[in-house]
C-alpha cells in the first residue's frame, strides 16, 4: 500500500510539472522564438565565413610562384634582404668610408637580384618592403655623390675625435685625404669634396704663429694659437744673445789657442751691445766674460801685443770693465808686457839659463814678480827644456811672435 500512494504522488508531480512547462511556454512563447531565430542566424554566418576563407586560401594558393619547391629560394631571398638593410645601414651611418664603398656595391647587387621578382612574388614569399625595390634603386643611384660626401665628413669628424693632440689630428686628416685622393671607387666629385674638406679641418688645427722680436730685450716673444681657442706661448733669447753664449762657450771649450781667439773676435762686435743689455736688465755684467777675460791673455801669450792692447780697448770702449773704466787693465797689459820683453831679450842673450835663476837675475818684486811666473808658466814665446830639477829656457824662433817692440 505504501509503494502504490508513492507511485500516486509521482504521478501527480509528474502532472504538476507538465502543467507548468506548459504555462511557461504559453507565457514565454514569444521570447523563445526569438532566441532561436538568433541562433539560427549566428549558426548561418558561421558556416558562410568559413567558406568565405576557404575561397579566400584558394585564390591566394593561385597566385604564381615560379617554382614548386620555394623553401631554398625564399631563404636566399631573406638573406638578400638582410644583406640589402644592413648595406643601407651602413652607407648612412658608418664613420668607415672604406666601408661605405664596399657596402654600396652590395646595396646595388642586392636591389638588382631582388628586381628579378615583382612585389607580390616577394610578399608571397613573406619579405615585406618598406617600398617598392625599384624606388630604392633609383634613391640610392641618384644620391650617390651625397652618400659619399656625408661619409667623408662621418669619418673625418671620427678621426678628429678619435685623438686629443692638435698635431695629430692634422696627421689623422692628411692620411685621410692621401688614402682617398686616387681612389678609383670614390667619383671625381667627391674626391674634390673630399680635399676641400681635409683643407678646412686641417685650417682648424694647424696653429697660427705670430712671432714679436724685442730687438732691446733680445727676446723673442712666440704666441701659437688654434682655431679651437686654445694657444701657447713661449720667450726666449733671440739670436743675438744666443750667438754670443754660443762664442763664449768656444771659447771656453775650444783646446786650440788660435780657435779661441777667433772665437773672442767674432764676440767682440758683439760685446758693447751685450753689456748695454746685461747692465739695463741686471746692474751688472756676469762675473766672467769669456772674449774679455780670455782674448787679451792669449794674443799675449803668443806676443801679440798690438791685438792684446786693441782687445783691451774694445773691452773699455764697451763698459766690458763696469764698474771700473778699464784703466787698471790697460796699466797690468803694460806693466806685463814690460816684464816679458825684458825677460825674453835676457834669454835670447843667454840660451839655456835656468829657469830658477831667472827670478833673481830679472830682480822683479811684487806685481811684476807675479807678471814673470805668469810669462814664464804660460808663454809660447819660450821654450823650456828639463835640466835637473828646473828648465833650461830658449827663445822661440815664432813668426807669429813680436819678440821686439
């Protein structure tokens, strides 16, 4: 009994259920055929979409491709394409312009393999241009002359950079302008740009000299100025006081007597003018002088005693003395020049007398004794010969001697 009232109240939910399916219908009945009619529409262009792709993939599959197997030809192609954009990279930015001529020439090969495909072979094949191949061969043979020109200047502004000294960036430049001077790959035209332009850039950098000789200071004053504002500046002696150390240092080092009084003589002109210069600057003259300290002394020793007395007096006549006039010299050059005129005329008259007798024959005391040790040590007018422990004295038979005066 219980199976059958559970099996009488399924039976009436069943009923309940179905009644109220059919009042949701009734209710409803219009905005349900409104969703299927949408879903009939969407589910019909689905289907005519896809056989619009499918006609679509047929008429592409039509377009003509020369060959059946195309996977060794495209990459080819793509290689051609990437030879083709990195060559126009270069030629418009690389500072090398050896490389710039190489990669023209591959730009040029490439554009001209590519122009054997039209536009829709090379799309086919998936290689997008930015524009057509035949515009880009003509832009870059047309722009030849400017391509070249804005590389020279990329790699003349490169080798500017590339060193700090304004010397050898002017050595950079002119190894720039020989290297490309007779290149056959560079046109006539740009070669001439080329040259124009190394001009300038080396304008910049080779320094302006502007040179002032102080004819009264005896300098020269040296100012180097550069085109980037940068300059240098030097003083130094000028040639006439250069001359002059030049000659004392001759005079000085020189081991031939005759060497160095030629070298006092060509000082000697030169003297008044170098004590005007010493004596304005300093107050005083340098405590040596070499053509005046040491040309007098040696026109003695060889008994040039005119030249040692007119050298005395060039000395005088150019303050060579300062601060004394020159009048004690003149007095020691006689007083000298006595001592040995008398001493030689003694030993012309008794050859061979010995040197430590001479002293005391001569009967000189003081300065004049001094005068004797000073003939006796350093004259080329005698001889000396060993004899036990001193010389043996003989006169010199010298043309060059003024044995008598």
């Amino acid at each position: 009994m219980s199976k059958n009232k559970k099996k009488k109240n399924s039976s009436i939910a069943e009923i309940i259920g179905f009644l109220v399916l059919v009042y949701i219908i009734a209710k409803y009945l219009t905005v349900i055929k409104i969703i299927i009619a949408v879903l009939f529409v969407v589910v019909i262009f689905y289907f005519y979409s896809k056989r619009k792709e499918s006609i679509n993939n047929n008429a592409i599959q039509k377009v003509p491709i020369p060959a059946q197997n195309r996977s060794p030809e495209k990459e080819q192609l793509k290689r051609t394409v990437e030879i083709l954009t990195d060559s126009i990279n270069l030629i418009n930015a690389s500072n090398n312009l050896d490389v710039v001529l190489r990669r023209y020439d591959m730009a040029i090969d490439s554009l001209q393999k590519l122009s054997a495909y039209t536009d829709n072979e090379l799309r086919a094949l998936g290689l997008n241009l930015k524009e057509p191949l035949h515009n880009t061969l003509l832009k870059i043979q047309d722009n030849k002359i400017e391509i070249f020109n804005q590389a020279i200047i990329r790699n003349l502004e490169h080798e500017v950079i590339s060193v700090t000294q304004n010397n050898a960036k002017v050595k950079h430049i002119s190894k720039l302008q020989s290297k490309y001077e007779s290149n056959p790959l560079l046109p006539v035209e740009s070669r001439k740009f080329l040259a124009d332009q190394c001009n300038i850039y080396i304008s910049k950098y080779v320094p302006k000299k502007y040179t002032l000789i102080d004819s009264i200071e005896h300098t020269v004053h040296d100012l180097t100025m550069f085109d980037n504002e940068t300059f240098t500046y030097n003083s130094h002696n000028d040639d006439f006081i250069t001359k002059f150390y030049e000659l004392s240092h001759l005079i000085d080092s020189s081991k031939d007597i005759y060497d160095k009084l030629d070298a006092c003589e060509k000082s000697f002109p030169l003297l008044k003018e170098f004590c005007r210069f010493c004596l304005e600057n300093d107050g005083e003259l340098p405590p040596f002088i070499n053509c005046r300290d040491v040309g007098p002394e040696m026109y003695m020793r060889i008994g040039k005693w005119d030249d040692a007395e007119r050298v005395i007096q060039i000395c005088i006549d150019a303050k060579a003395y300062y601060p004394n006039d020159g009048s004690q010299e003149l007095t020691n050059f006689e007083n000298y020049k006595q001592v040995a005129l008398e001493t030689l005329s003694f030993i012309s008259q008794n050859p061979g007398c010995l040197q430590r007798n001479i002293y005391k024959v001569m009967g000189y005391e003081g300065d004049k004794k001094e005068y004797l040790k000073v003939f006796l040590r350093n004259s080329k007018l005698i001889q000396k010969v060993k004899y036990n422990n001193t010389n043996q004295l003989f006169c010199k038979s010298d043309d060059k001697a003024e044995t008598k005066k």
